[in-house]
C-alpha cells in the first residue's frame, strides 16, 4: 500500500498539527500524572486502551506519553514529574514529530494511492506490521511502541490478530490503543489493556486552544467551543464557513420533525454530497449522532447551535439506539463502497423524522 500524501493522515485537520507532532496538552492534568507514576511505579501495564469522544486528545496523549517514555528510558530515572512534557527540541521529540523514530510504529487505515483516499478499515496486513517491528532489534534503546489510531477502525481479521500479539506480548513493550466507542472493540482486547479514559475537554480549554493556534475572533471561537461540545476537532470545524452552514441547514431541515423541510434537506444534501468534501460527511455524521444522543436523554438543544426541539411525544430509548444503529451501518457502507452521499443524507434525515412518530 502507498504512503499517504506527506503530512497527512486519515483524521488529519488542514493547518493543525498531526498528534505527533502537538506539544500541547489541553486535557486533565490527572490524566498525565497517572501514566507518570505507572510509568516511574514499575507498574506499566504493556497495553493502555485510550478511550472517550472523537477528539478530545487522545491521539496526542499517546504520542506525548510516546516522547516521555523514550526521553526516559529506564523508568527508575524517569523525573517525579506532574506532567508528560518534554521540551520539543529533544532529538526523541524531532523523530516523533517527522514520524521517523524506528521505536514507533503507528497502526491506522493505509493509504489508496490508486483511489487518493484512506481505506474505510485498518486491515490485519497494518497489524502485521508488528511482526517485524517487534521481532528485529531496536533502533534505539528503551521501549519499543505500538500506537492503535483507531481500533474502531479494524476489521474482525485485524482485531483478532491484534489480540493475539497483547496475549503474548514482546518484552519492552507499549501497546497505546485508541478507541472512541471502547465497549464495541471485542471484550477479550478489552480484557487485556488497562482502560484509560479520558474526559471530553472544557469550553474554555478548548477556546484556549482555538485562541492559541486559530486565526478567528473572539466571538467565533466562543461559539465554536461551545458548539464542539467537549471536541477540539468539532470545535475547529464550527470555524469554517462550509461548516457553519451544514450546521444551519440541518437545523433548519430537523427543525420541523416529524414534519420534514425538504428544501433545507435538499440543501444539506448538496452541501455534504460535494465531491471531495470529507470533512462535511463527517461533520454531518457528527450533527446527526449529537442530536440522537439528546433526544435519547431528553437533553435541550443547545442554543447556539439554533436547533429548535423536535414536536413529538417521548419516545422510547430503544426505538433512539435503533435509529442510531441504522446510521451507522449506512454511513460505514457509504464510506466503504463510495456511495452517493446526498442519497445518504435525505435517507438519514426521512429516519430521524419519522423516529419521532413513533
């Protein structure tokens, strides 16, 4: 399989930096002391399954605790420190940075030079890839470090010969899986890491980060904290215009439910179904999965997003996890088998109208 286009990875964001290469840490600093004891403790469980909401900083957790363990190899040594920093300038940090330290391997869905566009699972050939990365001498001293980005990503094959490895795993090694829905990964995976998850991030750390690394004014990174609702990642896109207007045209497409508006949901389509437009198909993903998690727990609608609730009677939590199954799949297969994403959307949106008669 070819390389991916330099600097890019499947969860990449335009102008923000890769996990890898983040030296900033917006999450709790319990979090960080956490691994800093385990780490110092002797009591390093050889595989971390990393879980919580799609970006809020797990990815960045790993490569941080990535850099600390291999600036400080031995853990007897390791400095009693309150956090996972490490000064950027180190050579540790450069190699991590460039995605060039041979003591690293990262596990994700590979690149299709022929199709320009990542595959829609992480194969068991990228889990293969362990093989050799464990079976041939370090490159360096110290730890040896598998990075799972993300095992929602693996298909049953992979999963499988992921676990075989954490059954038997190498001497001198770390295994940082990363999940965003933990509880689906197969329970014996599950059985065999220590479970780490994190807390999705504040408004105001997020809109700290937005103030320290995005050009936008003080009101727009505001809202877009707010509307990110614990994400960093969804909180970048609400900065974008594109972004902006899917969010208010499925408020105006859902406003309505049962009832739907079939021009703002024609509007949606087009907007999402842009060839290309990746970003939009997942931000539209998000929007959706956000407001089936409200109404599951008869949450308001969050004003900023200006979504008015939908006028029907309560309805069951079973009939919510059904609908919610029903899009995933379909989203999965769209991804998979490159379907018409517009066709995708007024199909999502026909379901979510009529879960409210029921």
């Amino acid at each position: 399989m070819a390389e991916a286009p330099e600097a890019l990875a499947p969860d990449a964001i335009d102008g923000w930096a890769l996990p890898e290469a983040q030296n900033d840490w917006y999450g709790g600093s319990d979090v960080e002391r956490l691994l800093v004891e385990a780490y110092r403790g002797g009591r390093m469980h050889h595989a971390w399954l990393i879980g919580g909401p799609k970006g809020i900083g797990k990815a960045t957790l790993a490569y941080r605790f990535a850099r600390f363990a291999l600036t400080h190899p031995d853990p007897a040594r390791a400095p009693d420190a309150a956090t996972l920093a490490v000064s950027p300038e180190t050579a540790v940090a450069r190699k991590i940075a460039a995605g060039s330290h041979p003591n690293i391997l990262t596990l994700s869905r590979p690149y299709d030079e022929k199709n320009k566009r990542f595959l829609a699972s992480l194969s068991i050939d990228e889990v293969r890839r362990t093989i050799p990365f464990f079976g041939s001498t370090a490159g360096e001293a110290g730890w040896r470090i598998a990075i799972v980005d993300s095992a929602d990503d693996m298909n049953v094959n992979a999963a499988n010969a992921l676990l075989k490895i954490l059954e038997e795993p190498p001497k001198r090694s770390l295994f940082l899986v990363l999940s965003h829905s933990p509880g689906r990964l197969l329970p014996t995976i599950r059985s065999r890491c220590r479970r780490l998850d994190l807390a999705p991030l504040s408004v105001d750390a997020i809109e700290t980060a937005l103030t320290e690394h995005a050009d936008a004014s003080a009101e727009l990174r505001r809202f877009a904290a707010e509307a990110g609702r614990g994400s960093l990642r969804r909180a970048i896109r609400f900065l974008d215009e594109d972004m902006a207007a899917i969010g208010r045209a499925f408020s105006s497409a859902i406003a309505s439910v049962p009832t739907l508006n079939a021009a703002a949901a024609h509007a949606l389509g087009d907007l999402v179904g842009q060839r290309g437009a990746d970003e939009a198909f997942e931000g539209f993903q998000d929007l959706v999965f956000d407001w089936l998690a409200r109404r599951a727990r008869g949450e308001a609608e969050p004003p900023e997003l200006g979504i008015l609730p939908p006028a029907a009677a309560a309805v069951p939590l079973a009939s919510w996890a059904e609908v919610w199954e029903k899009v995933r799949v379909a989203s999965a297969e769209v991804e998979a088998l490159n379907l018409d994403r517009k066709q995708f959307v007024l199909s999502t949106l026909t379901m979510l109208a009529r879960a409210t008669r029921m």
